[in-house]
C-alpha cells in the first residue's frame, strides 16, 4: 500500500459536478493498492497516517482532529521505467483494491478521525491548497 499525504488548507473532490468530499486544514490522502497488500496492511496504513507528525509543530491528525480526505489512487502504482507509456500492473484490480480503501478508511473512523472520501472508479476532480507544502511518501 503506497499513500501520498499533503497537509492542506482545503482539499475537495466532485464527481459529475458534485462535491461528495471536501475538507479544510487537514490532510489529503491519495491512496493506491497493490496486490499483496491486506486488511492488517489497511489498519497499519490507517494508524501511520493518522499519527504521522506533519502538521504545524510536529503535530498529527490524531493530536489536533485534523480531518482527512481519502481518494483512492491506483496510478500511484504507475511504472514508466520502459518507455513513456505507464504500466499499471503492480495497482491491484478494483475489486480487490476497493474494500482495501474502504478498510482504511473505516480504520481512520475507528481511531476517531473526521473522513471524507473520494468515489471508487468515478473520474474524479481533486483540488487541493497545500500547506508548507508539506508532502511525504507512505510506503508499507
């Protein structure tokens, strides 16, 4: 599981002209699966990003109540090494990667968080106002 964390002043995402997540300072959470990948790997993800120490004086999401917006990812498993076409072998199919998500996200609401999302498989428009920037690469 590979996840892509950005401290954000707003960050929102429309679907057909709908907003069905929007957040204000918290963190934006893209999110990619990948075939090994488990529930326990979803709970780890969960805890690490909530307790990560990126916001302001090295404070979590966890420590402030920051919300968090989760938007699934799968081209974060992109790979361009041969050429410029990307292959996407290394995401895990949707059916396999969505209940992931969906168990990080249930993860983060058990430990407390505030959590919006993304919709799984809809062409998504995900606008951001970073912070800092302040930007790191979760990989387990």
């Amino acid at each position: 599981m590979r996840a892509v964390v950005q401290t954000v002043g707003r960050a929102s995402v429309t679907v057909d002209g709908e907003v069905v997540g929007a957040i204000d300072d918290g963190l934006l959470v893209l999110l990619g699966v990948t075939h090994g990948d488990t529930v326990e790997t979803a709970r780890t993800m969960a805890r690490k990003v909530h307790e990560l120490r990126i916001l302001d004086e090295e404070r979590s999401a966890a420590d402030t109540g920051a919300p968090i917006l989760v938007v699934s990812q799968f081209t974060l498993y992109g790979d361009a090494r041969k050429g410029r076409r990307p292959s996407w072998t290394a995401a895990a199919p949707a059916e396999v990667a969505e209940p992931l998500v969906t168990a990080v996200v249930e993860a983060l609401r058990e430990r407390g968080a505030k959590v919006e999302t993304g919709r799984f498989r809809a062409h998504m428009l995900v606008e951001s106002v970073n912070v800092g920037p302040r930007t790191l690469l979760l990989d387990l």
